[in-house]
C-alpha cells in the first residue's frame, strides 16, 4: 500500500517534469512572439487567445517569456547541481571511503561552508564576483558542494565496512575501483534523491537572486527575473507575476515528488 | 571596507571640482529665471487645510554616498535631500526664479563686475549662531580655493576679491560675467566648521539630525528659520535601492512618497496615493565612452542614434510622457534649449545599417549597457534601447550596478562602455551643463574631445554679452548633436507618488524635494 503511494508520487512527478521538459524543449525551437520583443500596444494586455498569458509592462508576451525563463531556469539549477553534485560527490566519497586526515581538512572546510546559510553564501560570491548568469552559477555551485558532500560521506562510511566491499579489498581491486564501481551504485538512490532536492534548492535560490536583481539581468527572461519585475504590477496586472510563479510551483513539486519517489 | 571607502574617496576627489548633479535626474533652470518654464508646473496638486506639525517617510533611491558636504556632493540625489538643509546667499524658487536667501538684497554693478550683496537679519545656523559676513567669507573662499588645481565651484575662479563692508558682502570679478548670479546658491556654512560631512549646518527650514548608511537620513523642522517655516516637524528620507520594491513599499505604508517613478508604476498607486506630474531636467541618453572602441568613431555613434527611436521609449516607460531632446539641454533652460536638434536623427533604420557598414562594422557589434540598478527609468529605457539597438544589428546586454559602484566604476574611472543615466545642472546656467564635455574636464565621463567645442567654450565663458554667449552655447549644443556625442533620448516625465494624508507637494526646475511645503491634510 506505502509503496504504492510513494510510485504515484513517482509517476505524478515524472509527468510533470516531462511536461516541463517538453515546454522547455518548444520554447527552445519555437515562441509565439520573440521573448524580449518590445509593442508598446499591447502593454499589460490581459490573457487572451492572442497572448495566452498575457502581456507584461513592455507588451512582451508572457507565454513566450516563461517558456524562455523556464529554459533559463532549469539550464542554470541543472548546472548547479550537476557541478555541486559531482563535486560534492567527490569529496564525498574520497572523505568517506579513506578517512583520516584527509577527512579532517576535508570535512572542516565543508563545515565551514555549512555554518553559512547557501543563500548567504551564494550571496557573498556574487557581491565579490558581480551579477550575470555565469557567476549565479559558480556561487550556486559553490554553495550546494557541502551538502553533497556530507551526504556521500555518510553512504560511504556505511558501505567501507560492508563485506562485499571487504572481499572486493582482498582481491586486490584498486581504491577508485571499489569507491566507484562497487560503493557507489549503492550510494545513488541517496544522490539522486538528493540530487532532486537539490534541483529544487538551486531553481527557488535562482530564482530569489533574480528576485533580488542580482541574478540574470535584464533583458534575459528567467522565472524569478520576471516575478521580480512584476511585482510592482501586481493588482493591476496581476498575469505578469502568476504564471512564472505557477512555473516556480510546478517545476519544484515534480522534482519534489520524484525525489519523494526516489527515497528507499 | 578600506577599499570601498578608498574608492569612494577617489571618487569624491574625481570629481568635486564639478558639483554635478549626475543622479539618475537632476533639474535645472534659466539663468535669472525669467524665462517661463514649459512642462513644469509649481501648482499645487493636492489640496485640503494644511496643518501643522506630523511627519513624514520619503523613499529615495540612493544614499548620500558622496558627502553630506553642501560644497562637496556630486550626486543629483544628495543635492535633493541637502536642499532642504543649507541655502546660499540665492536660492531657486519653484518657478525657476532666484530669490534672496542669506541675503536680504543684492545689487549688480552697471558693468557688471561687482556684486553686493546685504545680509538678511536674524538668520541663524542650525547651532543657534547667527549668519555673519565672516561666515559668508568664509564659504564662498572655499569654494573658490583655486590650491588644489580647479575651485569647488569653477565659476568662481573669475572672483577678483570678496571683500567685507558693514553688512554687506562685495565680489568683484576679473571678467563681467552674466550667469554669475546663478553660482551664489553655494550654501553659505559656519566658519571654520569642520564637521559638514558628518553633521551638516546650514540655515534652510530644516536641520539634520542623524544619517544610517544605507538605511535614512533624518532631519526634523529648524524653529529658528528666517523664513515661512516648515509644516511637518520632521522627515525621514528612507533609502529604497531596489526599484522592484517602490510600489509594496508605498502601498504597504513604509513610505509615504516617492518621486520619479514610471508610469507603469503610477498606474498601480493612482488609487491610493496622489501622483503629481511634472518633468525631471534632466539630460537622458545613452552616454557613450568615446574611449572606447567602437564608439570612438563618430560613424558609428550616428548610426546608434539614427537606430534609437526616442518616442517609442517614452511610449514605453511612460506612455509617450517626456520631452525628446536632441543634445544636453533641455526644455526648462528656455533661452538655451535648440528645439530643433531633436530632428537630426530621426529613425531611420536603413541610414543606421549604412553608417554601420561604413564604419567597418557591417554585421554590428557588442556591447555592454552598465545601469544604475536603483533606478527604473533608466532601467526601463535600457531595455528598450536594446531591443532597438538589435534591429541594427547592435548586440547590447545590460549590466545593473550598484549606484556606489556608478559613481566609482563609471563616472570617476570611466571605466565602462556606455551607459543610461539622467545629468542634471548644478546652477541656472548653460554652463553647468555644457562645461562638462570640454576635454579634461573631471565630469566629462564620457571622455568627448573636441578642440572647436572648447575653445567655443571659452569665447562663451569670456564674453560679457548675454545674446552673444547665448548664441556660443547654442553652437555647443549643435556640435553634440552633429558630433552624436551621446545618444540622446529625453527628458523624462516626472511622476510622484504622494500618500493622500499629505498635501503641498511643489515641482521645482531644479532636481530638488522641497519638504517645507508639504503638509498633513487637516482631517
């Protein structure tokens, strides 16, 4: 009966992130109108068959431009976590698996970064390195490693002392060889789930840098971006700040319900 | 910390000569304020019995970075807040005119070489000193201090001798000079005060009180004023340095007005707030640095400007409110203003892609567009830019920064490649405007170099004739323009958002919130 459940949340979330995925994909190729394309007619025009979702203060056409900011947003939180993700893995596992002193140096710098908040981190980099999305991506990057790593660590202190992993020794194989080809497949259940969670982080954190206008500058569309410069409209316009806000909702309850799926 | 606040003292340095008003607006005027002042409007708007006493929140967009010095600040936002603090021995009034201040009275010579002035009785500083002629010495000397290369106030390098008589002040200069008048707004200062930058005197209708960086600055009613005293008792000037949060902050209650908004936003509020309409003064374009390659070439700044359509970015920001203008000068100057110039580029995308292509650059080029983050006109209007600029092939991205970092990285290292901001004037004079663009001088940020625009410059500064130096400025303006200087593109509407609790808000033709006429509304 559990086990149902938590597939369907697997399921659920497979398809809305397909879906998500799909809408990305044709906002790649194809939009109805170019995404920074300025008419002045149509400003603050209301959802219609013309403009699906509407207009915002410059008459670009909001449907155009959450299918660009979707693709901005996802492609900058999948950098992140894949970045982080490797990274985080890594030291992870060479932590975890040798121990020692390199686990010490290691692991006390992962604390250090830990006793920051991400977001403050984050913060931090960009006020150093300045705003764009390049630099949004190496701070995220930087912030999610500890998390990772932490995570990793934990799955391989429990697997080094596992039997199979005892033999694996016996036979000679070599310590890379069994942190990746026998420890780490045991491990991934646990990355990828927290590889979703994750996911999630960096697309709500890229989008409160966004928000706080530090992250994609303008013209570029990305989600946070948008809800940003929509708040200023939003009684009298209030289409320019919901539909990128139903996207932030959606993206992160797939991803939520797929990681939930994932779990055990 | 220590390189910041080293920055921000080179860039003090850079360029304290010029008491250029740079922020993102500014306003200016007519030398003796004789002229009408089209767009500007002093009435009014909101009506209802004035009350006295109560306080007020204003939003602003930056914090007094440069200095709290009235002889030293460079930043348009500084001057509006500082407006309400120090006074010269003139000052503007709402209709462009100067009017007396610190003195009572002021006499010009037949030949226009000497200057009196008459003390006003019974004025005071905001430490209970009264004014003398020792401290209206003292101030003007200062600014006129020629040991560090150019003066405080650069007009002043033409004082012959400021001299003591009785009551009254005598300045005589070396040359006559008409626009002088307008430079004896520099705020008159206790002698030998050192403390301006940190607690600020003066002898306006309100005195400070206290400053958080980045937080407010908070000064309250002056009881002593010599003039018609204030209503409110007090004032706290909020900085609000995300524009994306200006509208929730009105509406939520944490500020009771804020100025220069767009008119996307004004839309939002007109049902709670008041939303007066005037213009800014102020000199909106793509600045370019001419340092830079490609806008070294002069080709390639014509087709910029043949790319731009100044109409469709009024359209845009503010539903076709604004005034095109075609060089630096704008309509309140009266006299000055060549209407005219806003014609020599009319859009022409065809011409543009020509120009291009002649310039080496058939297939357009990259650039970067650096905007102050705290300001949404400008945000606004850099954004529409791009997108015209793209049809010409020009690729531009924008880069918002922090308004510190414009003031350093920008306008005293010059280091960027073009840039939306608004330029204002800092006295009622052609001058103050155009003297910025000769070669070397430290406002010319965007490093123009013209030999004819300079030595136009110094036959206007040299000559005694009103119509002849009128007539110089005139040609400078129409060499910007030919030379496609910047791109110019407006002066933009200004609209404020007043809490209707309030009432008395005034328009001046100077980038300045006078916050002695704003009243509660008797309930």
């Amino acid at each position: 009966m559990k086990k149902d459940r938590r597939n369907l949340n697997f399921i659920l979330g497979c398809v809305i992130c397909a879906v998500m995925l799909l809408l990305v994909i044709l906002g790649f190729f194809y939009t109805p109108y170019g995404p920074d394309a300025m008419n002045g007619p149509d400003k603050f025009a209301a959802p219609s068959l013309r403009h699906l979702m509407g207009a915002d203060q410059f008459g670009r056409d909001i449907f155009s431009r959450v299918l660009k900011g979707l693709g901005t947003t996802g492609w900058i939180s999948l950098v992140t976590v894949a970045i982080g993700g490797l990274t985080g893995t890594l030291v992870g596992a060479l932590t975890g698996y040798y121990g020692g002193i390199l686990d010490e140096i290691l692991m006390r710098i992962n604390d250090i970064l830990t006793a920051f908040p991400s977001f403050l981190l984050a913060l931090v980099f960009i006020s150093v390195l300045g705003p764009g999305k390049g630099n949004l991506i190496m701070a995220l990057s930087i912030a999610f490693i500890p998390s990772f790593a932490r995570v990793v660590r934990g799955e391989f202190l429990l697997y080094r002392e596992r039997d199979y992993v005892k033999s694996a020794k016996l036979w000679g194989a070599s310590g890379i060889r069994i942190m990746f080809i026998h420890i780490l497949p045991n491990a991934l259940p646990v990355i990828l789930s927290s590889a979703a969670i994750g996911f999630n982080n960096a697309v709500l954190a890229e989008a409160s840098l966004s928000y706080l206008g530090i992250g994609v500058q303008p013209p570029d569309a990305s989600l946070g971006r948008m809800i940003s410069e929509a708040s200023a409209y939003l009684f009298s316009a209030p289409w320019c700040a919901v539909f990128p806000g139903v996207m932030i909702i959606l993206l992160i309850l797939g991803f939520g319900m797929i990681s939930d799926g994932l779990k055990r | 910390m220590n390189r910041k606040s080293l920055l921000r003292h080179l860039t003090v340095l850079g360029v304290l000569t010029l008491t250029i008003a740079l922020g993102g607006c500014s306003g200016d005027k007519t030398e003796k304020g004789s002229e009408a002042v089209p767009g500007k409007e002093s009435s009014q708007v909101s009506s209802g019995e004035p009350s006295m006493g109560g306080s007020i929140v204003v939003g602003i967009p930056q914090d007094l970075e440069d200095s709290l010095d009235p002889h030293k600040m460079v930043a348009a936002g500084t001057k509006e807040v500082l407006f309400n603090i120090n006074e010269g021995l003139v000052k503007p009034d709402s209709d462009g005119n100067l009017i007396e201040a610190v003195a009572s009275h002021y006499d010009i010579s037949e030949d226009g070489k000497t200057y009196t002035f008459t003390l006003r009785d019974g004025v005071k500083f905001h430490n209970g000193n009264p004014v003398t002629v020792d401290d209206v010495i003292y101030s003007i000397e200062r600014c006129a201090d020629a040991t560090g290369g150019e003066p405080l106030v650069p007009a002043y390098s033409n004082i012959e001798s400021i001299e003591a008589d009785g009551n009254n002040v005598v300045i005589t200069l070396k040359e006559p000079n008409t626009e002088f008048l307008a430079y004896m707004t520099t705020a008159i200062i206790p002698k030998d005060y050192n403390e301006l930058d940190t607690q600020p005197v003066g002898t306006g209708p309100f005195r400070y009180v206290s400053r958080s960086p980045q937080e407010n600055i908070v000064i309250e009613k002056f009881a002593d004023y010599w003039g018609e005293p204030a209503y409110l008792d007090q004032v706290e000037f909020k900085i609000v340095a995300d524009a994306d949060t200006i509208v929730m902050s009105l509406k939520g209650g944490s500020i009771d007005m804020y100025a220069r908004l767009t008119s996307s936003q004004a839309a939002e509020l007109k049902e709670d707030f008041n939303i007066e309409e005037g213009t800014m003064n102020l000199v909106q374009a793509l600045y370019l640095n001419h340092a830079e390659a490609p806008f070294d070439n002069k080709l390639v700044r014509q087709a910029m400007c043949y790319a731009v359509n100044p109409q469709e970015v009024m359209m845009m920001i503010a539903d076709g409110k604004g005034t095109e203008i075609g060089s630096s000068m704008f309509p309140a100057f009266g006299k000055y203003y060549v209407e005219d110039l806003k014609d020599m580029y009319t859009q022409d995308l065809n011409k543009a892609k020509e120009l291009l292509t002649e310039a080496g650059y058939p297939d357009g080029f990259d650039m970067t567009i650096t905007v102050p983050s705290n300001y949404q006109p400008h945000i606004d209007t850099a954004q529409v830019l791009v997108e015209q600029l793209k049809q010409v092939g020009i690729r531009a991205t924008i880069q918002m920064i922090e308004w510190d970092s414009w003031l350093s990285d920008v306008y005293a290292d010059h280091n960027y490649q073009s840039t939306v901001v608004g330029v204002d004037a800092s006295a009622l004079t052609a001058r103050a405007l155009l003297e910025r663009f000769t070669t070397g001088n430290s406002g010319n940020f965007i490093n123009y170099s013209n030999p004819e625009y300079d030595s136009l410059f110094q036959q206007a500064v040299s000559t005694a004739d009103d119509a002849k130096q009128v007539e110089i400025y005139k040609q400078m303006e129409t060499l910007l323009a030919e030379d496609a200087a910047n791109v110019y593109i407006q002066d933009l509407a200004d609209l404020v958002a007043l809490n209707k609790k309030y009432g008395g808000y005034t328009f001046y033709p100077l980038y300045v919130q006078d916050m002695s006429k704003i009243y509660l509304v008797k309930q």
